[in-house]
C-alpha cells in the first residue's frame, strides 16, 4: 500500500486506510480534496490499483461559508466520474455526517447537508478485499449498517451483524495512529470487568492487514436532543460507578502535554500550568473518565431514561473526578450561551448552580467533599481535554491562531496572570 507515509497524517489521509488494498502486492493511494473540492486527475498516482478521495466533515465555517462549500462539495461529486483516468471507475461515494449536535432531526440533517464530509472509491470493476473487508472477517462482522462515521484521530466506525444476529459497531484505524483503537479496546475490557452499566460490551479485537480494530455491542437507544435535568442526574449516577484509580489522577496532565506538544510557542506556560496543579491533585484520588461526555454520546429509550454512553475514545483511566460530569454541564451551559470553550471557561461553569445540584449525590457517592479549589482544578481538567479533543479531531486548529487566541491565550492569560 502507498500514499500513507508516517503516521502524523491528516485525519481523512488515516481515514482512508480502511478502503486501501488488503493485500500487500496492491496499491492504494489516498487523496485528500482541498476545501474547494476541486479534484485534480494529475495527483493520482498511475500505478495506483485504488484510489481514496475525499475530506471529513467541517466544522469551523460559518453557515454562509459551509454552504458555499457544500455547493461545491456536491457539484465535484456529480463530475468527479468524467474527468477519471480510463482504467479507474467511482466504485462507491460514502457521505460522512459531521459529528453530532443537541439539535432536532430537521437542523441534525441540515447541519449533515452543509457541512458533512464524503469519501469516493475509485477503482477497477473488480478492486478486491479492502482492509475493512479483512478486519470484519477477522472480527466475525457483516457489515451492513448505514453509512460510514468518521472517528477520532482518523478512525473508522461502521455498523454490522454477527453470526448470532447480534449488532455490533466496528473500529478500524491503521495500527499506532492516533485512531488505533487498541487503548479503547482495554477501557471496554475494564467496563465489562468491573460491571458498569450502560457501557458497550467488547467482542473482540486484533490486527489485520496492517489495522488494528474492534467490535462493539451496538447499545440500544436514541441520541438526546439536548441534556435535561433528568438525564444529567442519571449520568452523574453512572459518572460515580466508574472504576477509580490507584493513585492521584494523571489525565490532566496528559491533556496539557499533548496541547504543550501541538502549541509549542506556549509549552511554557501550559508546563508550568501543569506543575502547578499537580500539587492539588496529589492528594486526590483517580477516576476513570469517559472523556468526551455531552449529550451526543449519550442514548436514552423512548421515556428518556439513560441506556447507553458510547465513544469512549477520549478515556483515561486516571481522571480528576467530577471532570466527566463539569464537561456534561459545561457543554449544555454552552450550548445555551453560544459560547467558545474559552468564554465558557472564563464564565467558570463549574459554580454554576446547575453543575452542584448535579454533582451533590455523586460526590456522597465517590466520598469527596469539593473545595473551591478543587472545583477550579476541574474546571482546568474540563478545559484542557476540551482543548486536547480538539487537537485531535481537528489538528489543523493548532495554526489558527484566532482559534488558539480564544479557547488558549484568554485561559492561560487568566491562569497563569
């Protein structure tokens, strides 16, 4: 396989790894369109038996922007097959939905229309076994599920069946990439060891063809239009049955190396940032996190009753606790507010009323009585997996600098003043 070089690639590059040849004496090349969409024959490689093309979904354009793009989008999808080389055919065209927001069907499928992603197979009439094929043998899979979704750090999530009938979610990601899914592969094993409800059970894991993978049990439920009061105490119920630690909790200070990595010109002050912290947190016992808790990955049944939390791919065993339930919070306080992260931060969610009536029983729960500061270390803790999630997702924020002026320099001007 050729056209994925190292590993630090763009996310839609590790995307396509998925849809390259299985076999080792095939070549696949990934291409990943510019913002315009335009599609340029001369980039593709002549010796290329595949060819993947495509961008993930936006997430930063403004309306008017996202659907200019979206026009443009559609318009090279439609005449992407006329200006081929002879020897190559669009195979298949996968939409790939942006990820997902507290809003109704009607603005969930206009928000998929403007700023969705696609990807495009190109090939001969007969490509062969793709890498996906190989990993859903491997994993016992028949993929069959709607579409395709685009995973952190470049990973592939798609639907499918096992032999006993049962649905299942299959991870691909080319193996030690960002996306690889093997660290979520022992959080799933250590939910289902220590019996936590509402959690994905795994059924198997493994390499294949250069990608590690996973299959899921699919949780039954519904996405949540947005977190109600309700839901909120049920998840902070579950928040408090996560597995604890064995010593104080590292994640934070695993979140601000990684953006100190991504940010070097503030290293500095995110290092000292880091140092600083550490002294509150020695005495503080460690949480498993979820990571990436809003209501997006929540799943409720027809009476809105919490059934499932799923995309654990942020989880860290050793987390501040009360950082999961802050990020739950914070992000509908957001969500209300039309705020960024960093004016979110500044308006200090985690003393909001809402943040301590939800956190009242799972704090008896864990046997922790919050100082103020303890709640503005989780308010740091929320803040800097924000700004890590990010970092992966989008690594092309690292050199906005507008971006970084205002979820980054305004918190660390606070932090650090």
């Amino acid at each position: 396989m050729e056209g994925l070089g190292p590993p630090r690639l763009s996310p839609f590059v590790l995307l396509a790894y998925a849809f390259m040849p299985a076999e080792a004496e095939r070549h696949g090349v990934a291409i990943q369109a510019p913002p315009d969409w335009r599609f340029d024959p001369s980039a593709i490689d002549s010796r290329a038996d595949v060819v993947v093309w495509g961008r993930t979904p936006e997430g930063s354009a403004s309306l008017a922007s996202a659907a200019r793009l979206a026009g443009l989008r559609e318009v090279s999808l439609r005449t992407l097959g006329r200006r081929l080389p002879a020897r190559l055919h669009v195979l298949a065209v996968h939409r790939l939905p942006p990820r997902r927001l507290g809003t109704g069907r009607l603005r969930g499928s206009v928000r998929a229309a403007l700023r969705g992603g696609a990807l495009v197979e190109l090939g001969s009439e007969e490509p062969g076994a793709r890498v996906l094929d190989a990993a859903a043998e491997a994993a016992g899979v028949r993929i069959g599920g709607p579409g395709f979704h685009a995973g952190a750090g470049g990973a592939l999530l798609v639907r499918g069946i096992r032999a006993d009938g049962s649905a299942a979610v299959l991870r691909v990601a080319r193996a030690g990439s960002a996306g690889d899914p093997s660290a979520l592969a022992d959080t799933l094993e250590r939910l289902g060891r220590d019996r936590v409800p509402h959690t994905p059970r795994l059924y198997a894991r493994g390499r294949t063809a250069g990608a590690s993978w996973l299959a899921e049990a699919e949780l039954p439920g519904r996405r949540p239009a947005y977190g109600s009061d309700s839901l909120t105490r049920q998840v902070a119920k579950l928040c408090a049955s996560f597995p604890h630690g064995t010593g104080a909790p590292t994640a934070t200070a695993d979140d601000l190396a990684a953006v100190a990595a991504a940010l070097p010109d503030r290293a500095g002050k995110i290092g000292g940032l880091s140092s600083e912290i550490s002294v509150h947190l020695r005495a503080v016992p460690s949480i498993l996190r979820h990571g990436d808790l809003w209501a997006g990955n929540l799943l409720v049944d027809r009476r809105g009753r919490l059934s499932g939390l799923v995309d654990w791919d942020a989880a860290h065993p050793a987390a501040v606790p009360g950082a999961d339930l802050l990020q739950l919070v914070a992000t509908e306080f957001r969500r209300k507010a039309h705020r960024a992260l960093g004016p979110a931060f500044l308006a200090q969610p985690w003393r909001l009323s809402e943040f301590a009536n939800a956190a009242a029983g799972y704090w008896r729960a864990v046997g922790i009585r919050p100082d103020d500061d303890l709640l503005d270390v989780i308010g740091i803790a929320w803040w800097a997996t924000e700004v890590h999630g990010t970092l992966a997702r989008l690594p092309h924020r690292a050199a906005d600098e507008r971006w970084v002026e205002t979820n980054v320099d305004q918190v660390l001007a606070r932090l650090t003043s």
